[in-house]
C-alpha cells in the first residue's frame, strides 16, 4: 500500500538526535507488517483502519490528486468532467483499488471491461508519478506523492468536480502496540508530525 513510502519521504536523521538509545531501524516494505508479532515500534497506515487493539495517531489527511504533465494536457487536452477521462490515458495502480482506483470518478476501476484508456499500470505509486511527469497519461494518486512534482511545475492539478473524491478523507496514521509509547516513538512522532505540518507539506 506504500507506507513505507511516506517515511522515506519525510523522516530525516535530525528527528531522532536528541533520543540518547538504540538509533531507529527504517524498515521500507509496502507488506502489511504486524507490529506486535514483529516488535516494531511503528508502523504507517493509510486509509480506513480496521478495527485493532493497535493505537493510531493521525498524521496527515490522505488526499488524492489528479493529474498530469504539462505537455500531455497541451496534447490531448484538460478533461472537463470525469466521463472526459473515457478519452485520455490513464496511469493505474495494479493493486488496492480500494486505496487508490479509479472507481470514485469512473463508477468502477479502471479495467479493460470498463474502457481501454489505461496507458500503464504499476503497483509503486513513485513510478505512477514519474510516468505522469513523462506525459504518459493522466494519474490519480496520494497528495504526498504528487504534491512536490505539482509545486515543481512538472505536474498540473487537474480541478475536475471540485475534488469531491476528498470530501471525507481518509488519513495516513502511524499504529503502535504499546498503549505508553517509549521516549524515541515520542519524539519521533512529534518530530514527524511537526515536519508534516498542517496543512500538510506537500499540499
């Protein structure tokens, strides 16, 4: 689900400088690890939570964004409704559409039974992104993936229905088993939290 993504986005090595123990293991995996059965101290979720004994602290609201290169736009086009996106190419992601697919905009995933307009597909969201940047087609993904290219000038937002895809977003959450947390996951979250900011950094 790219978890381990938004803490190599985000974490640096001045966050942990002031926690005088054993230095912070990154672990970068996109598998649903189990902090208790592996004894992590945290892990990243993003999207609805199921029900757990795990304690969640927010940290971002998970919004997604669509767009797309200036040149492709240029091209082909800035669409003006969602039924538009049936005539572009569309960047998807092979797995956890109910993360990420296009059924908010399209009323179903993006699949061959749907349209043929799906350009390319992959279950990384940074190769999403770079492909959306190469202008091989329209993308719909994360803020926190996007966000940077689009403040860059290599992406464009595309403002299709006022975003009402965000009307209620999900949020990205750091989960711990431990109800007390230690002093390092203390600083580390707030650390983090404070990097992030509100609204986030990437918005």
């Amino acid at each position: 689900m790219g978890e381990a993504s938004v803490m190599s986005l985000h974490y640096r090595p001045d966050q942990h400088r002031s926690v005088k123990a054993t230095p912070p293991e990154l672990d970068l995996t996109e598998r649903l690890a189990d902090p208790v059965a592996e004894r992590l101290d945290l892990v990243i979720r993003m999207g609805e939570l199921q029900d757990s004994s795990l304690i969640a602290t927010k940290i971002a609201p998970l919004t997604r964004v669509l767009t797309a290169s200036p040149g492709y736009l240029e091209h082909f086009g800035m669409p003006q409704s969602s039924e538009d996106l049936r005539r572009h190419r569309l960047l998807d992601k092979l797995h956890g559409n109910d993360l990420l697919g296009w059924s908010d905009l399209l009323g179903s995933p993006a699949s061959d039974k749907v349209c043929d307009c799906v350009a390319f597909r992959s279950d990384d969201f940074e190769a999403l992104n770079s492909a959306a940047i190469a202008g091989m087609g329209i993308a719909l993904l994360p803020a926190w993936v996007s966000g940077p290219s689009i403040k860059a000038g290599e992406l464009i937002r595309i403002p299709l229905d006022d975003e009402a895809w965000n009307g209620k977003p999900p949020g990205i959450h750091l989960l711990r088993a431990l109800h007390e947390p230690s002093a390092k996951v203390r600083v580390f979250t707030e650390r983090l939290k404070a990097f992030i900011g509100s609204p986030p950094i990437w918005s």
